[in-house]
C-alpha cells in the first residue's frame, strides 16, 4: 500500500489538468457559438433564429458542464474510497484504539468469595478533576445477554485530583454464592476522563469439595 498516495496524487493532479482543459474547450466552444449568432458591420445583429434555439443552446451546454462536474466528483470520491481502505490510515487507527479499554484489572477466585484489585489514577490534565467511579454490570464475557450482580465498591468513590496527582483507588468485589463459573466482566468509567475507561475481568471457579 506505499503506492497509493503517490498515485492518487497523480491521478487527482491528472484529473484536475483535464478538467482545466475540458472547461477552456466548453468555454471556447460557447464564444465560437455566440459569435455565429451575431453578423459583423457597424450595428451587431443578431440572426433571425427560432427564439427557442439559443435557450436551448445555453441549456445544452449549462447540462454538459454539470454532468462533466458530476463526473469529477465521482471519479474524486472513488479514488479517495480506494485510498482509505489502507490499514496505515492513521484516523482510522485512532478511532480503533478509542474503542479500546485503557487497561484491564484480572482476578480469579471461587463463587462465594471476594476479590481485591487496585489501580492508579494520575491526573495529566492541566486542570483538577472531580473524579466519580461508576462501573457497568458485570456480564459473561462474549454473552451480553447473562448479568450478573457483583457488589463492587470503590475506595475512593469520589475523589478531586489535582494536576500530575496520583489516587490509589482499591475496588472490593464480592462473588454470590452459587453462581455459574465463567469469566465476567465490566466496564469502569471515571468521570472527568471521559472517554477513557478500563475493564474488569473476573474467572469465577466452581467451588472446591472440601474434604470431610
């Protein structure tokens, strides 16, 4: 894909070169017209014409332009199609990495238990923040369809964090007690950091048979 900027740009440069030169022709073609309209002397005058023949010459030649732009748009927006399609796009890998969680927090323990994780906020902002940690359901992971009620707590919750600051934030949660194994998830949004958030990720095992 490294041609693909040197030729599109060889093509819209073409394409530019002969639409300069298709509008001179249509302009010349259209004074070359007048000028037949008219005889020479001392009084110009005009020929008697049918008065619908120079309407519907003008017509003709004002359709032949807007086709011609039309087809100068489409063949633009085709080139500019192809060469978007690159992977190197760097619009486009941006928009793929803002779909993306910034980190992800991972534990695994037994239903009926509690895990403990934490994390580190820093502020790079230029001014404070009002930070405000608000998680969503915890899901199966790839089964939106199947929540799961995990009691999450954040300490801090709700904290200011002023410019190049760092918040320790621990998070508590607990697993109920018979709930089917599987990896769940869920997304944590700080507010004031928008968009950004980070995913949580917890293995939950089936318990193990203690031994009587």
């Amino acid at each position: 894909m490294s041609d693909a900027k040197p030729s599109l740009a060889k093509d819209i440069e073409e394409l530019v070169s002969k639409s300069i030169e298709a509008n001179k022709v249509f302009m010349n073609e259209g004074t070359r017209i007048l000028k037949q309209f008219t005889v020479s002397g001392n009084k110009q005058k005009p020929f008697a014409l049918n008065p619908n023949f120079l309407t519907d010459a003008f017509n003709a030649y004002a359709r032949m332009n807007i086709q011609h732009m039309k087809n100068i748009v489409d063949l633009s927006v085709s080139l500019f199609r192809q060469a978007g399609t690159s992977t190197n796009d760097p619009a486009t890998e941006a928009v793929a990495e803002e779909a993306l969680p910034s980190f992800t927090l991972t534990a695994e323990t037994e239903s009926g238990n509690k895990v403990a994780l934490s994390f580190l906020l820093d502020n790079i902002k230029e001014e404070e923040v009002n930070c405000t940690l608000i998680n969503t359901p915890y899901h199966l992971k790839n089964d939106n369809n199947t929540i799961a009620n995990f009691d999450t707590v954040f300490t801090p919750q709700s904290f200011y964090l002023k410019t190049n600051d760092r918040q320790k934030v621990d998070i508590e949660i607990s697993i109920p007690a018979g709930i089917t194994a599987g990896v769940y998830e869920c997304n944590v949004q700080v507010k004031g950091f928008e968009p950004a958030y980070f995913n949580v990720l917890i293995t939950v095992k089936e318990p193990s048979q203690k031994i009587q």
